[in-house]
C-alpha cells in the first residue's frame, strides 16, 4: 500500500504516513470507533474504583472489630490504592468522633445528675436532723 499525499509506501495498519505526516486510511480508522462512545466500557483505575454495597457493609464490619479493626482503619486512612476505600475510612473517622462525642456528653450527664442526687441527700440529712 502507498500514501495517497506522497506515494511513499506504508504498512498497513498505519494511522499516519512516515513520510508526510498524512491520514492514512481514514475509513479504516473511523470504523475502528464505536457508534454509541457510551456503549463502551471505560476502563476505571484501580485507585478510582467503586466500591459496592456490600464492600461498604464488610469494611464497617471490620472498623468495628476492636483493636484488629482500629489497625485496618488506620492503614486505610492513609493508604491511596483505592481512595473510595480511603474516603470512606476518613469518614468513619466523623462516625467514631460523633460517638465519641455522645458518649462523653451521656457520661457528664450521668456525674451531672449522680451529683445532684448526693446533694440532694446530704441536703435531706440535714433537714432530717433539724426536724
Ligand atoms: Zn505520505
């Protein structure tokens, strides 16, 4: 096969003559392309790809786990291989902090009223003296 432009000889298969830069066999190169470009599969990097439901389910079964989980947390907060799987460590992050949160607020609450009740009864001793 020659060039249509140069005349110069080319293999076949080639996208662009050696010699002159041409198209070379545009019809060829323009079936190659799929009709619908949304019919085709786009190949996702492993860094970027979804993680299902259940890979959602099993990581928050696996945080969970003490200590073993705390560790596996820890890798995937700072680990890049797939940055769903570290999103979704950071986030669990926010979940333990809210928890940690609650927990702390419930624990004052409980000294709060604790207090309040030996108050009370040292208060009623009193009174129960002078009465
Ligand atoms: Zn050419």
């Amino acid at each position: 096969m020659n060039c249509p432009n140069c005349g110069a000889p080319v293999e076949t298969g080639e996208v662009f003559c050696k010699n002159c830069g041409a198209q070379l066999s545009s019809a060829a190169a323009k079936t190659t392309k799929p009709a619908n470009p949304a019919a085709v599969p786009v190949a996702i990097p492993s860094q970027y790809k979804p993680l299902g439901a259940w890979a959602y389910v099993g990581y928050s079964l696996l945080f969970s786990i003490p200590f073993v989980g705390l560790i596996c947390l820890l890798i995937f907060t700072f680990n890049d291989k797939n940055l769903n799987r570290r999103s979704y460590a950071r986030s669990y992050w926010c979940a333990l902090l809210l928890a940690l949160i609650i927990a702390i607020v419930l624990v004052v609450i409980g000294f709060a009223t604790n207090s309040m009740d030996e108050i009370m009864d040292v208060l009623n001793q009193i009174q129960a003296l002078y009465s």
